[in-house]
C-alpha cells in the first residue's frame, strides 16, 4: 500500500526523477531549521496563558476563513458554521467533513491534511461516515497534556512569532512571554494602525479620540493623533516589536502638507470625508508611516488589494474575515512612487510589499526592488499561499531580482496548528523551484544548498530585523 | 516510421515518463465518456434536417474564424476567404493549405489535423503539392450517406449539444429533434438576449419593437420589454433551454429604480443614448437577467471583455465574426458586485463567469466562486481554449478553489466537425493537471481518477443542471 | 568535478532526459547560425574606429543599468559605481564583485558568467578573495590585439548589427562601415525619434528647432516639423535604416486633422502643454509615424509601458538609464486601434509591439497579431528577456498566433561582450520550448527542426525586412 500523500517523504517535489533528487538534497538543508514567522495573527495570550485548545470545530474550521469559504461556496449556509449550529460543534464537524473531498487540490486542503497526520495522528482520511470519529479522536488529542500551546510552541521548532495587534493593546503577554524564563520562544507584537487610519471605518473617529486621550501626551487634533502614533509604535518597539503592518485598499502614497493633512484630517472627523478623502487619507498616512519606520527602525509592510467584506448580507449577519474579502487589480508603480521618492534609499528603512495580484510580480515589484534598497517584495500571500502559485512567484522575480530581495515567507495565519505544514510548504516549493534551475545547469548545486539556507532561514531574519 | 501526432496516443500528455503513465491511466477513464457539450453555436435545423455538409472551404475554412484570421494575417485578403475567390470552394481550400504551416503550435491546428485523420480520414499531412487532393478526399468524404449531421452526433457521442438561438427564434428545430424518437440526442436551446440588450447595436430599437409587439401580451414600453424577456425565457425554457448567455462588453452590473432604468430605456429609444448610457444599461439589465435567471431557473453565462469587429473596414466589407475580435483587460470583483449583493446566495442560481483576461483566473473568479454558491469558473474560452492556457487555467483556480467549482469544459464552437477533437484535448488536459498533482503527491491516484469523471463529466451537468 | 554551469552544453534545457535529448538536437540547428541583432544601442563609431575597450568596470559594470541597479540594491551608493568611488575603476569592480552572489539565478548574471568564461577566458568563477585577479585578468584580455570590436564582431558571428540613433546623427560611422571592404558585417542605424517627439522632454523645444532648421528644406511650424522628420526618415532609409523605434509612454494612437495637430504643436513650443496634451500628441504622432511607415518601408517598432527615471533623486544626480525605469501596466486594444484602422492591412507596412507587461501577450498582442498582417508580437523585452519569461512568452502566444507571428528576438542591449550570450539563451529557450511541444507529440520532431530554424533566422530577417 502506498504511503498517505501527507507523509510521503517527496511531497511536493517534481516528478522529474532527477531534479527530485537534486530537491531532495535541498529539502534536507533545510527541513529542520526552526520556523521563523515574522507575520501572522495568532493571539499571544493564548499562548502566554497556554489556554487549551476548544474543540475541533472552533480550533479547525469556524474561524478559519480558508476553511468556510469553500464549504460556504458548497451550499452550507454561514450560520451552520458560524454558532448557528443545531448539533453545535459536532455539527460543524459533520458540515465540514462532508466537504472535506471539496478541498482536494487546494492549499488549505494540504495543510489540514497534513495536520490531521502529523499534528493529530489521524490514521485515517476523513470520511462523512466516520465524522464522529474523527471529531472524537481529535477532541482526545486536544486534551492531552501535552496539547498546550507552549508545548507546540517548541514541539513545531518555532523560534519567532509575530503577532498582530492594535496600536492601543497593552502588550501584556508579551511582556510576560519575554520575562518568563520557562518560555524560550520569541513572541512579538506587531503594529496595525488601520484601524486609526482608514476613515471609512465606522469605528474610526471613536478610535482616534481614544488614541489621542491615552497616547497623545496632552496634544489634540492633528498634531496630538500624530503624536500619539509615534509614541504607541515606540511602546510596541519597547516590547519587541519589529514590524508595521498596513491593510490599505490601493497601494498610493501620498505627501500632503500638514494643512492639507489636517483640514482632511478635521473634515472625517466631522462625518464630511467622501471617498475620495478617504483614499487620500489613506495615501497620505502610509507616506507618514513610512517617514516614522524611518525613524524607529520598524519594517513596514504593505497588504494592499483586497474588496474587503463583498458580500454585504454575510458581513452584516456574521462580521468581518468571513470568507468574502475579494482581490482586485492593483499598480504599485506610480502610487508608491511619492513614498520612494523621499524614503527609497533612506538607511535601514526596509518596505515589503505584498499584493494578491499576481500581475505586478515581474512588472512591477521585482523591479522596484531590484533597485530600491529599502525594497523587499513580499512572499506570495493569502490566495497565493499555494504550490503553484508560489513556484509562479519565484519564476516572476527571480530572473529580474535575484533571491535577495524577497521577504521570506510569512504563514499570515491565525490557525497555531497549521504553522508547521505551512513552513514546510513553502521550504519543499523552494526546494522544488532551485531544484529546476539547477536541473537547467542555471545554478551550481553547491550555491542552491546556500540559497535555500538563505531564502529560508537568512531572509526573514534580514528583512524583518530578527 | 513514428505515428502521426494526431494518432500519438500519448499527445498533449506530460513528457516524464512516471507522470505519463498516471495521465494514461486517468484519461482511460474518460476517453469514451459521452460528449456534454453545454455552450456552442451549431444549428440545430442542420441536425434536425440531418442537411449533408457543404464543400471543404464552407465547411471548414470560411465560417471558422479562428482559421480564417490566421490566414489573413499572413496576408491573404479576406475576400479571398469570403466567397471572393475567383476559384471558388477550390480556391479558397488552396489558400488555406498554403497557410496550413502556420498553424503549427496553435489550437486551431491540432482540432484541423485530428479532424483531418480522425473525421476525414486523410492519410497524408495536408501540403500545397497536394491542395487538390485533399480538396477532392474530403469532397468524397462528405457525400458518403453516413457523413450527415445526425449520423456523426451518434458517432461522435455526443449526448447533449445546446445551440445559440435568438430569443425570438420559433425554436422549431428543437421541437422536431425532441419530439423525433428516431433521434436519441438531447439538442437544446439557450436564450441569447444580446441583440436586444446592446442599445448600441444598429438595429437594436427595431429587434426591441418586434420583441415587444411579439411577446410582450399586449404592454408596452420598458414594462413590456421586460415582460416580453421574461416570457420568451419561459417560452425557451418550455423548450428545454438550460441557460441564457450574455455576450457583453464588460461584467459590470446595476441596480437601477424602474424609473431611471424606463427613462434609460426610453433615451435609447430616442437614438439619443451616451456611450455611459449603453454601459449603464447593459449593466442594468445583467442585474435582471439574474433576478429573471433566479426566478426561472436558467443558469446565467456571461462572456466580457472582447472588443468585436476590430478593424472598422473589415467589418463594413465582411461583417462581424471575422476574426477582429479583440480581447481587454477586465475586472470582475466590483463590478459584479451589485448582482452578486442581491443573487449571490439565492436558491438554486448558477452564475457561471467567463473571461478572456486570464490575470482574473487567480485574482477573482477562484476568490469569488470559493465563497459564492451560485458562482461558477468559467471553462478557458476562445483564445484561451488551448492546452498550455488550460494547464495555466487549472493552475490558476485550483489552489484556491479546488475542482468543483468551475464550469467543464464548453467547446464554444460552430465547426461541428471540431466538436470531439475539442472535448477529446481538455480530457487529456484534465489528465495531464491531475497526473502532475499526484505525480507530486498532491492528490492520490484514487481521488484523481474520480476528479477526472467528475470535472469531465458531472461538472457541466452539475453546474448546467442537465 | 563537474563542469562549469556556464559551460555546460544543456545549460537552460529541459530536465527531463527524453525532452532534453529532443532539445539538444533542436538546438544544433541554430546553434552555429549567424547573429541578427535588428535592435540595440551598441554605438557605431566604436566598430567604425575599432576602438579598445575600456577597463572591465567601464565595460561591465557601470554603463549596464542592468547590473548596477541590484548592487544598488543591496545598499552600495550609486556614486560608488559611477565615477564617484574613490578607488576608481578598480574599486567600482570591488563593489560588484561582493554584490556578485546576488545574482544568482537572474538573467544577467547567466550573461555575465558566460562571458566570463567564454569571452574573457576567466578560469574561475568570481569571488570577493580573488576580485582583483580577476579585474587583472580581464584588463590583460581588454588589450590584447584580437580583442577589438571588429575582430570580436567577427568572432561572434554577428551578421547584422543594428544600432539606434538620433533623427539628426550624421551616420557618418555606418556609412565608413558600408563603404570599409574589410569589414563584412552589416551596421544599420534605426531612427529614434523620442526627444522630438515627446514635448515633457525639456529639451524638446530645442530639439525641434534644430530639426527644423536642420531637415525642413525651409519650411517650418507644425509643417515644417513633419518635413523634417520624414527628410531624416528618408536620410536614414538611405544609409541601411530598415526601422523606427519609439520609446512611448504608453500605446495610444490618435488622428488628430493637422488644425489641431498644429495647435498642439504650438501650445507645447510655447511650454504651455499639459499632461493630457503630451499624450494626445505622442499618441497623434505615433499614428504619424504609421503613415510615414507604410510611404517609406520602415518597420515602426514600439516600446512602451516604463515608468522613465522613477527615483527623482537619482535622476537628477546621475541622469537617465541608471536603473530606476519601472514597468507599468499597458492595454493596446483600445489604444492601438486608431492607428490599425487606417493602416492595419496596409501593404508591406510591418508593426512590432513591445511590452514589458506580460499579461497583455496572450490577451492581446497574439489575436492582434493573429488577424493584422502588419502587426508582429515583440520577443520578450528587457526585464523580459530571461529564460523562464521566454517560455512564458511562447506559451502565451503560439496557441493563438503560432510562430510566424512574432519578431524574433532582438537582445537590445549596449553591452557589445554579452551579445552572444543573449542569442544563445534565445536559442536554447526556443529549443525548449519547442521540444516540450514535440515530446507532448503537439509538434512533429521534422517540423520542429524547420521551425527552430524559422524562429531563429528567417523571422528577423522576414520581419525586419533584412
């Protein structure tokens, strides 16, 4: 019988007898370097307080957007997933394994399989028959002592996890993480103002006016929120902090004067911005954001691109982050330009970009950051989070950008337990991409052993400051 | 000596041995499956009458305008190919197989040369030495009394054949075909409303009059209109019609009040319609062609992003389908958005998204059909119905959306005799995706045999409801 | 040990051992055939006086904004590359030594390292220990007799040459070489008419009143303007021009009657122009250059779609061409169509469209260059011009336009040693593809002999009218 394609030791490698070979012997380099995960949203209290995972459900598919997408797409409506549940957990359980031949072929389908494998021990594939028994098999590892998350922690080799936090959390477990000396790893915050910057939020205004009360020193209006910025990214550098992340619609940058910023600034606090304000605001905020990781040191990373909440009746019955965020074109070449103008070359200033558009990977990003210091083009991210997708993006940068000038991968993700599967995804795409180049007599065997040290390992330390 | 390549059982198959073998094995499994053939554009009075087929050049040069384009762009005049030639049939057939070299590579030439030793049964390659005899072999060919519409439909097993039929058409044929017990095929009818909807096309004021002096039961005006639409659906639907396709200019959509869209209506009435207006009201109405497909049943096909007939003199002299059709970049995330707000979780709507802009593959349609349960993927079209697109197409959408939610295979096509060689390509395509995935583990070789019959065979019936 | 990658005879073909075996022979076809080079900026005087070259940093490094722009990159300031490092030429060779491990896997580091080894006879591969030795080693090769540019233009077997030069250049070098009985090769300029064209050039006013006064036998104006460049046209035809080359901004064509034409002309001479009026009459004069096209035979070759000197800062330090050119995205159908209406199907007029954004390869150029006779799909361009865009490039293009449809491959470059090295990539990818094609039995392994020979010899030749 033919080993379950989760474990099999050539996952993912290319068929080609030879060049899997050559991959093989990469993949190995690399294989067991611990993870470093520079960004991604894991809650840091849930590691600080090592809280018990929840039940299969609520750890595997109802907060995982991935996961009920699809099952969604399958004709389940959102609240069988979503607490609206009859049978509760269970019933989430059995909607789920009953789409579970649905994700074959998919990225997240992988993951879960390989977690199921190796994170669970399942000895079996899902089946609609066998729901309950998969529900309850997991539901035994869950409880298991040591199926905690600071165990797992160390079990997946995790040397540095980025969390995601808003610019006013106290920061607390990670100050606890970093003083307990029973704790080895490396948890650190990570700044995500948009919140406090994207004026058509709802919340905006009522954000802003508790930043400027607790942050701003004494200091209102403009000065005071930008005053305040400035001093919480200083918190979060205090606490270890290496990154600002920037959820933005389009990629524009813009330099306003304080004036202009200001009069923008007064009229969306008045309710008066229109659109058009907003994507101004916007633009203007992210060169004003750029301009203080000059100053602080903290990298800046940009997620433009994405039609946040499509679907209107699911975003009013069920929230944000519930499957229907859409990409949509973007052009990073004239907007980010008034940013660069100023920041390009600024010293030690490192800008990642990210994009959901796969079009802008050999026209625009690779050769921006083939020039611009400060430049690092972001690793293939959300629905390009894939095989296939992923060897497209090396195939679309390298040739003009080298292996240098890439973020390193990022898992992104708020699921702890598929960490692992995710990293060695990408280590075995990685494998598989130079294993071709070298295959091709394009690079010597003995520098793609170096390379894919460096694109794993070397990169994300670099690039992120780690 | 080497088989011929259209007789090679292994063409269009992966090189590597191993993953060759897998294909093999996947193809076998629907190589003989029945022909679903749920979109294309051959008349049904052809098959009803069982009408002998005309010469060579009518039969597969001049109406094709895949072929004819490139034989114009190697500079034959276009009358030359348009019952302009002075030799005739004879003549035109020589043009064509003095081109016939140019066709190496393409789609257009792998569906001629199967046809040609497949159908025609041609021993030989097609060379200009020999125009004339391949000219006089298929002549011979389509006199035998076995090489009429209704016999080839049986041999070619084809099951279902939809037709492209204005909505005012009697549906006549269709009606004879289902009504005939000594004809076994299923022949259906879809509903394409164009003509009447592109307020920019010539004649569209006088094809909406007798629309709505036909079929509007009396009511006038943009009530009428409706009315009048919503009746030849049902009229079409009576007859078996499964879906209504949308040949439009871009995908957007809108939701306008009665009165706004009556005074639109009414504009364009008038010959005083914008260019904005034309947009605006052909997005309108894909918004009631929704609420209509919602209320009837039919699955909604739309087909954006071609910019038709070009070459402003080639369209006055030759008409339009002449080759000139050009393809635009599009952009489905906003502006399906509207639609989708109101249909996009209704009961049982199939909203199946085509798109000549293969950037959208991977950046939106995979996003919107992996949450939307009406939304579908829409089979690579026209340009892009080749095996390196396809192979492309399934990369795209796969990782993120897995197989299910794509349209099948449609063949789109007039040229009859094409049919099998088309349906015949995206087997071996599905075979070749599917033994790459578990070539690298991936997929199991289980799951892939049943992924091959389901996307061959239960997708279009699944998503055309057949 | 194995040898060198840059020696290796399978460098860039395929892994798989039966398709590479398909590609080697494929590849002896063309491997020893002569080099057409119809589009470059090697300048002429250098091959007219056969002067030296200079030392490797001048030669290798510091013009070729290919290679300075990722030691940029990496953080070495761009003074330390152009003349402002204070080790001199030595030190800028230093500077790109370190940064020679970046460029692992990109185009210009396969071009480097083969030049190294194959031209200038290095026996090891570079390493920061050794930078200067290997500086050395190159100098001592720079001075021997052999190594001038008119034995190396003989030595790589170059055929045609072409360079690209000002309306108003003298061509005195090109008309020395012609009439030279001891120099075989053919050195033809090509007409560039940007800096008279576009009017935010600001020297444009300048340029045009010079070439009015140089060209317009009198007139002036707007007609005298137009005089003028058809005088140089003509002048240019006469020394061995055989095409015209526009660096645009984007692809738009317009007609404008020469009322408002000349307007433009007049608003922009007295620097009253807009934004919107530099387009219009770029766009106006790009159809301009059509007609003068189809009257004079020159082949009009258009490049646009680069965001010129996107860094200001540098710009004004170091001038144009110093790597911070940035792709944007373009869209010819709308674009281009003014100017295919009136002369698409024009006789002998040949149109080759450039584009450094990739998705508009397989949407739009192959069904333009599938229907228009005039219309050739440009090879793969600057950041393009890279092994795996290269098969991207042929497998976007051939199933709709096969291989006759495009220009054969143009290597651009002013770097005179890396010549050879850019046309056997070109060739080896060619043979790639074209063997991946016959192994999936797509096409016959005789045919693709011939059509290897075609795309490599007879296209540029056919294309570019040599």
């Amino acid at each position: 019988m033919s080993p379950s394609i989760a474990a099999h030791p050539d996952r993912l490698l290319p068929a080609d007898p030879r060049t899997r070979e050559i991959a093989r012997g990469l993949l190995s380099r690399v294989q067991d370097l611990p993870i470093i995960s520079p960004h991604g949203h894991v809650d840091a209290a849930v590691i600080e307080r090592n809280t018990p995972f929840p039940d299969p459900a609520e750890l595997l598919v109802a907060p995982d957007h991935y996961v009920t997408r699809l099952i969604h797409a399958s004709g389940v409506p959102m609240e069988q997933l979503q607490g609206g549940n009859p049978q509760g957990a269970r019933g989430v359980w059995r909607r789920f394994v009953e789409a579970w031949p649905l994700f074959e072929g998919t990225a997240s389908g992988y993951w879960l399989r390989t977690q199921f494998e190796q994170v669970f021990k399942l000895g079996a594939e899902l089946s609609e028959l066998s729901a309950d028994a998969s529900y309850d098999a997991i539901s035994a590892r869950l409880v298991e002592p040591d199926f905690r998350p600071r165990q797992l922690f160390k079990d997946f080799n995790i040397e540095v996890l980025a969390t995601t936090d808003d610019p006013l959390d106290s920061l607390d477990s990670h100050a606890a993480l970093a003083a307990d000396p029973s704790f080895n790893g490396r948890v650190l915050p990570t700044f995500r103002p948009d919140a406090y910057i994207n004026i058509a939020n709802p919340s905006w205004a009522s954000n802003v006016e508790r930043l400027i009360e607790t942050a701003a020193d004494g200091a209102t209006g403009y000065g005071g929120y930008i005053a305040a910025l400035e001093n919480r990214r200083r918190y979060f550098v205090d606490h270890g902090a290496v990154s600002a992340d920037h959820g933005v619609r389009t990629p524009a940058t813009l330099k306003l004067d304080d004036a202009d910023a200001e009069a923008l600034f007064e009229k969306a606090r008045a309710g008066q911005a229109t659109a058009a304000d907003r994507d101004a605001f916007e633009a203007h905020m992210m060169y004003q954001m750029a301009r203080m990781s000059v100053e602080d040191g903290l990298v800046m990373t940009i997620h433009p691109g994405s039609y946040r909440n499509h679907h209107g009746p699911t975003f009013e019955a069920f929230g944000a982050d519930t499957g229907h965020d859409i990409p949509f074109a973007v052009n990073y070449t004239e907007a980010i330009r008034p940013l660069l103008q100023d920041f390009g070359t600024a010293k030690d200033f490192h800008l990642v970009l990210f994009t959901l558009d796969e079009t802008v990977f050999s026209r625009e990003l690779a050769p921006l950051a083939g020039f611009y210091p400060s430049v690092y083009i972001g690793a293939p991210w959300w629905f390009l989070d894939a095989p296939d997708a992923m060897l497209r993006f090396r195939s679309a940068v390298t040739e003009t950008a080298g292996f240098s000038r890439s973020s390193g991968f990022i898992d992104d993700t708020r699921a702890f337990c598929s960490i692992p599967a995710r990293h060695d995804t990408s280590r075995r795409i990685e494998a598989a991409f130079l294993a071709r180049l070298v295959a091709e007599h394009r690079v010597s065997e003995d520098r793609a052993h170096e390379l894919i040290v460096d694109v794993v390992d070397s990169s994300p330390r670099r690039v992120f400051k780690l």
